[in-house]
C-alpha cells in the first residue's frame, strides 16, 4: 500500500513542475510523512517576492493571466496524486480546491463574468492542468521518486531534477488539447473528483471562498 509520503510526493511533484511550466520561481520542494501545523505533508515554495505566474512562460502573451494559473497550479496535485494512485478523496486536495476556487473568485471579478461562470472556468483549468501532468509525467514522476528519496530538494537540484524530465509537449498543444475537450463537453476524471472533493466533511461548495 502506498506511504502517506508518497502520495505527498507525487502531489507536490504535480505542483511544482506545473509552476514551472507556467514560468514560477521555485525554491524548494518538501514532503514529510507526519502532518505539519497546518495539516499538510509537503510545500512548494516560490522564490520570495516573487508573484508566481507572471515570470514568462505562457503568460507572457497573456494565454491563461495570473488567476488562470493559480487555478491550474491549485488543481495539479490531487491530478498528480489521482493519476498516480487512483485515490480521490485526499485530504490536500481539499485545501488546494479551496485555493482554486478563491482564484475562480477573483477571476470573475476582474472579467466581469457572473458568478455562474465559476465552474467553467475551474473545468477548464481543469483539463489544462490534467494535460500538462499527461504530457510532462516523466517530470512528475521522476520528481515524485526523488522526494521519496530525499524529503527536500532545492535551488539548482530542483531546477536539474524537473528540466531533465520535461516532455517535448509543447504549452500551445497541451492547452489548445484541453480547450478542445472543453468545448466537447469532455470532464476526464472532473466530476469524479469534484464530487469527492464537495464530499469531505468541510462540506467544500462553489460558492465557498
């Protein structure tokens, strides 16, 4: 059976190198297999000061924007997670949910769409987000694997670890894949994992923020 510490490592692992894909500074990586004072068993930390999602990448012609990506990189862990194991119900991938709809909450607010248009864009930043952990597994897994092995990685090691992995999948062809499924209606593993997401005792909705 699986260790807790796996699971934390794949899960970060699907963070982190979405966030480096989507042109994050990263510092460090880290999984524990004992819950911190927050609940979590792992943390990807971006370099100080920096805002995440606006250092090149895809952002740089404006493609997905700053909230766009926060929703993808919330949502890649528990996909990590779920595509390695199988599991849905995660305890991470809660917390992460909680993000990603604070994110669909600005994003419609600086759009001015209606509220009502929240769950297709976290559909949407969905399916990116399962696309890329799809196209660039080798660097979720290989990452994954070497947290199971050293807990921590960080600065040069953890740049070497993900960009020695990285697909040739290009970003253009991930996303304009995911915006496909979008428009034909296809959720991949969506409902399964909103529907067990919204299932855990916090009681987690659309409409929480």
């Amino acid at each position: 059976m699986p260790s807790r510490l796996e699971h934390a490592a794949y899960h970060e692992a699907g963070h982190a190198v979405i966030a480096t894909i989507l042109g994050a500074g990263l510092v460090s990586v880290g999984v524990w297999d004992t819950e911190d004072h927050e609940g979590a068993l792992g943390r990807v930390i971006a370099a100080e000061g920096e805002d995440r999602f606006v250092l090149g990448g895809p952002l740089e012609n404006g493609e997905i924007g700053h909230w766009g990506a926060k929703m993808i990189f919330a949502l890649a862990g528990g996909i990590a997670e779920f595509v390695w194991s199988g599991t849905k119900n995660h305890r991470g991938m809660y917390r992460d949910w909680l993000e990603a709809l604070q994110a669909s909450h600005h994003l419609v607010a600086e759009s001015g769409d209606d509220e009502s248009a929240r769950p297709q864009h976290l559909r949407r930043a969905w399916l990116c987000a399962e696309e890329i952990v799809s196209g660039h597994w080798s660097a979720v897994a290989g990452l994954a694997q070497a947290l199971c092995a050293r807990h921590h990685i960080e600065g040069q090691a953890l740049t070497n670890t993900i960009a020695s992995r990285l697909g040739a999948q290009p970003w253009i062809t991930l996303r304009e894949r995911a915006d496909q499924r979008f428009v034909d209606g296809d959720s991949g593993i969506w409902f399964d994992l909103v529907a067990a997401v919204q299932g855990h005792p916090g009681g987690v909705s659309w409409a929480e923020d």
